[in-house]
C-alpha cells in the first residue's frame, strides 16, 4: 500500500490550504460536544440541583448557543469537502484513462477498464469523501470528549480510555485480514466486469455456435465467485461490532460500576452525568463512525486505489526501467516491414500476408486502395496501434513490438480520419505532443500550414475548445498543427484531411512532405498520389510499390482506381520497386 500512502499524501498536500481551512471549522463543528458535559455538569451541580433553575437554564441556553456554532461549522465543512476530493478524483481519471489508452496503444485491450473507469474511479471518490469527513470527525469528536472528561475529573478520562484503546487495538490486529477480503472483492468485481463485456460483445457468435448454455455458465461462474467473496466480506463485521462494543459500549458500565467510589472521591451526580454525556454523545458516535468508515469505506478505498494506480502503471508503462529496452537495429530506413501477416480473429482471412516494404528517410509515400482493402490497418501496423502475428515493424531503425508508448511517440505520430480534440485550451492541444512549445514556433508553424487564420477564428491560444463546438474540419487542421509540432520524424495521416476540400488538402499534405522527416499518407483522394514519390497500391491479392506514372504503366487496377483503361485487377505477379531503382518479388 505504499503506492496508495504516497498518492493520498500527494494529494493532501496540494490542497492544504483547504484542508486547514477545514480543520478550523471543524473545530467550530465539535464545540458543542467539547462543552455538552461540561454544561450538562454545571447546570446541574450548580443550577437545578442546588435549587437555582435559572443559573441551570442559562448554562443549558449557553450549550445551544455552541450548538448553532457548531452548525454552521458542518456547513462549512461540507462545503470545503468537493475542493478538496474533485481535484483528487480529477487526477485520477487521467491516471486511468492514460493507463487505457497507452494499453489499448500497446495492443493490450482491457476490457475491465470500463468498471475502472466508471464505478472503480467513482467508488474511491466518494470512499476518499467519506473518509476524510470520517477521520476528520474521529479525531476532533474524541479530543473534544478527552479534554472534557479531563476538566470534570482525571480518573473518569482514565475509565473511559482504557476500553477506548482496547477496541482501537482489537480493530487495528482484524485490518490485515479486512484488507485481503477487500482485495478479493476488487478482483472479482473486475472479473465480472471482464466476463460481461466479452459475453455482450460476443453474443452473435454465442448464438450462430449454439454456445448459449457454456457461457451462461461462464459468466454464471463469476457470478457465483463474486457472491463467495461478499459473504466472506460480510463476516468481517462480526470483528467490528466486537471492537464496538468494547470500546464504544463498555465504558458506560464500567462509569455506572465506578459512580459510588468516584461521589467519595468528591465527584457530583451533574459531573457523573456529564460524563456519561461525554462517553454516550462524543466517544461512541466517534468510535462508531471510524471502525465503520474505515472497515467499509477505508478498505475499498485503499484495495480499490491501490489496483488503479498498478492497472494504470503497468499499462502505461510508468515504472522507469520496469521493462527490458529493445535493443535497436539500424536499418538505414525510416520504416521497415518484414513478412508482416495481419488477420482480425484467428480464423478469418489474412488482411495482409507476408508483406515487404521499405520506406527510406526523407520518402513521401502515399498508400491506395478500395475502401475496406486493409490501408488503415497497414497505418495502425507501422504506427504500433496494431500488432502482426507474423512478421516485424521497425520505426527509425527499431522494432515498434515492446516500445512504450512514449518510444513510439518519439519515433512516429499519427492522425486518424477522426481527429482527436479534447476539452481544454487550444495551447493545450496544439502543444501535448511537444510541452512547452513556445508560442512563436506555434505562430510559425501556423503560417507555414496556412492556418493562422484558423487560430485566430478560434479565439488564440488561451481560448477554451469544445470538441462538440468545431466541424471535422477544424478538428482535423487543429489535429495537422499538432502532428507539424511533433518531433516525430515519421508523419502517417490516416485519412487525416478527408473532411477538407481539395485545395486545403493539397496545401497541407504539400506543407508536410516539405516537412523535415518521413511522410506516409493514406489517401482517400487519387490526387494525394500525384504529390507522392511513390504509391503503394493494395488491392486484396497484391501490393505494387512505384510512381504514379510507373502504376499507370504496369497496373490495371491503378488505372481502374485513377478512372483509366481496365477495370478488372491483373492476376500477373507483381513486383515491389525498391528505392534504388531495383525490383524484388513480393506479395500480400
């Protein structure tokens, strides 16, 4: 649980401020219980018993004047509670959907991520409210009740101390075993989650294989795993009620048994009686509420944030030399395949097949094809979203296989026809993949890509985006600018300005082949390939590397694709160019 000390810590730390402005008013908030037995006692002693009603009513008026206090400070410290947890649960989604991301990068899909992020990253929210209000209760409520059995009578604190730790004591030895029912509990829960998801997304296949019964059983199966667990959770609670009772209930009789020698000792019926007030209304409300806080919301809390931050962690790659680097291979090339074979289940055909290509440093490749024919897919490959079965990737000379995703954003970046735009400043998403980008290599980039009237329209650099507020079109300029500022020498637009005009996509897809670094587009518009050095053509059965002119002259599917000659795609073999001039046999 170290992990989940330091980050709860961290956490407290940055807020501070709030937390003493919190600690004053619950101060204010326990007042009336720091002065409830002392009044009581005086009202009493002094007041109804010594036969003066009214010295007994003005201490009573006095103790509802430090009730309204203390009402006032439970306002207060409600309200202070949202600044000091929202910053926390903020933090925290981006610790989960960072760790998704870079797993889903990685090629490591995890479908449990749905109950992290939803009812895991919700649950340690509201069990970190809870437990500071908790904790925060625990620790004034039971100073307020010492130092007011201290100002009625020494022996009476000590009465009332001894059970008070023998309960604390109990509960503190039963934690370990809490903890690890806890634990099993979070597992399960991810399990379910787990088997739910894969059944729901699979429920086709469940039905065309007639496979219904084995994963009704299945997921029946984690079911019942889950319920074993809860009942094993549940007889945790017979420990705390026994810490309870000892250290909330016990002190009660032991002050009742102790009454006559303590009214020898000189200690009145009013003193007794503040201190049964103190004992029934301070120290048992107090210890009630931290063994049950702690038992049910502390554990949850920390079994529950400990496996977010190490699902996070080992998705997103965060302990420094936790994995073993790659050795590079220098290739001379800025991308390199080797009887690539890519297929999307184990039984369906092959999208790619044994494919070769070679990209040299500085190239502008420009990949075609009909729509479904596997060009994305071949994108994702080089980019390291996805992964071959067969088959190597290299990118800048090392393998894309084992790099974490800040390797790979070192080497590559890609933009996909859906361009990513998140809720933030403008600065902040032109900037993500290069921090601390000054401002005048923005404005330059900007001019170069001709879109400094696009920033302009958008409001500046300080200016709130709202992906909901901007057409495709913006997002994708918005999303171009980004990859420019990259210093990733490999570009791969996937289709990354479909929702711009012909003149716009021209400009730009021009602006980044000047660009320094390697450029592989794949087009949805044939004039892409007129601005390439070369195309590689996918048609399902072959792939052609050449020129335009080159795959005009050899390959009937190119001119079917450009809208000449033939329709129908060759059967002859085809042949890959390499970049010095020479051919090699290849296929797909």
């Amino acid at each position: 649980m170290t992990t989940v000390v330091g980050v709860t810590r961290a956490a407290l730390r940055a807020r501070r401020a709030q937390l003493w402005r919190l600690a004053g008013w619950s101060a204010a908030e326990v007042l009336p219980a720091a002065l409830s037995g002392l009044f009581t006692a005086r009202a009493v002693d002094s007041g109804f018993l010594a036969g003066r009603p009214g010295v007994g009513l003005a201490w009573l008026a006095l103790l509802g004047l430090a009730v309204l206090v203390g009402a006032a400070g439970t306002n207060r410290s409600y309200a202070l509670l949202g600044a000091v947890v929202e910053p926390f649960r903020d933090d925290l989604l981006r610790r989960v959907v960072r760790g998704a991301v870079a797993g889903a990068a990685g090629g490591r899909a995890d479908d449990a991520a749905v109950a992290r992020l939803t009812h895991q990253v919700e649950l340690v929210r509201d069990t970190y409210a809870g437990l500071l209000m908790v904790v925060r209760g625990f620790l004034f409520a039971l100073g307020a009740a010492v130092l007011g059995l201290f100002s009625l009578a020494a022996p009476v604190a000590l009465l009332v101390a001894v059970p008070v730790l023998a309960g604390l004591g109990l509960f503190a030895v039963a934690l370990p075993v809490m903890v690890a029912r806890q634990r099993e509990y979070v597992l399960a829960d991810e399990q379910l989650g787990r088997a739910v998801v894969t059944a729901v997304s699979g429920h086709r296949d469940v039905t065309a294989s007639g496979a219904r019964d084995q994963v009704t059983g299945w997921v029946g199966g984690s079911v019942d795993a889950q319920a074993r667990v809860e009942r094993r959770l549940a007889t945790m609670a017979a420990t705390r009620s026994l810490s309870l009772a000892l250290g909330g209930w016990l002190p009660v009789p032991a002050l009742l048994l102790a009454a006559p020698w303590l009214v020898r000792q000189g200690l009145g019926p009013g003193a007794l009686l503040g201190a049964l007030v103190y004992v029934t209304r301070g120290v048992q409300p107090a210890l009630h509420s931290l063994v049950q806080g702690v038992a049910a919301g502390g554990l949850r809390f920390a079994v529950t944030l400990d496996r977010l931050l190490r699902t996070a962690a080992a998705a997103d790659g965060d302990p420094a030399g936790s994995r073993p680097r790659t050795a590079p291979q220098r290739t001379g090339a800025a991308l390199s395949l080797r009887g690539v074979t890519f297929r999307y289940g184990p039984h369906a055909d092959p999208v790619l097949d044994g494919l070769d290509l070679e990209v040299p440093v500085g190239d502008h490749l420009v990949i075609v094809g009909a729509s479904g024919i596997g060009k994305s897919t071949l994108a994702g490959l080089i980019a390291g979203v996805l992964h071959p079965q067969s088959g190597t990737v290299h990118v800048g000379g090392s393998p894309v296989g084992g790099a974490t995703p800040g390797e790979l954003a070192e080497r590559r970046v890609l933009i996909p026809q859906e361009a990513y735009v998140f809720t933030g400043t403008l600065r902040d998403n032109l900037g993500y993949l290069a921090p601390g980008v000054p401002d005048d290599v923005v404005d330059r980039a900007a001019a170069r890509l001709g879109l400094t009237g696009l920033l302009t329209r958008l409001g500046g650099y300080d200016a709130t985006l709202r992906p909901a507020d901007l057409s495709a079109g913006e997002r994708q300029q918005v999303a171009l600018l980004r990859a420019w500022l990259s210093p990733a020498p490999l570009t791969i637009l996937d289709e990354a300005t479909c929702h711009l005009d012909p003149a716009t996509e021209a400009r730009l897809e021009t602006a980044f082949a000047a660009r320094p670094g390697t450029l592989v587009v794949i087009a949805h518009r044939v004039s892409s390939a007129l601005r390439a050095r070369r195309v590689l053509l996918l048609d399902g059965r072959t792939a052609l590397l050449d020129t335009h002119q080159g795959l005009l002259d050899r390959s009937p599917a190119y001119r079917a694709l450009v809208g000449y000659g033939e329709t129908e795609p060759s059967d002859t073999a085809t042949f890959w160019t390499a970049s010095d001039g020479t051919s090699a046999a290849a296929r797909t």
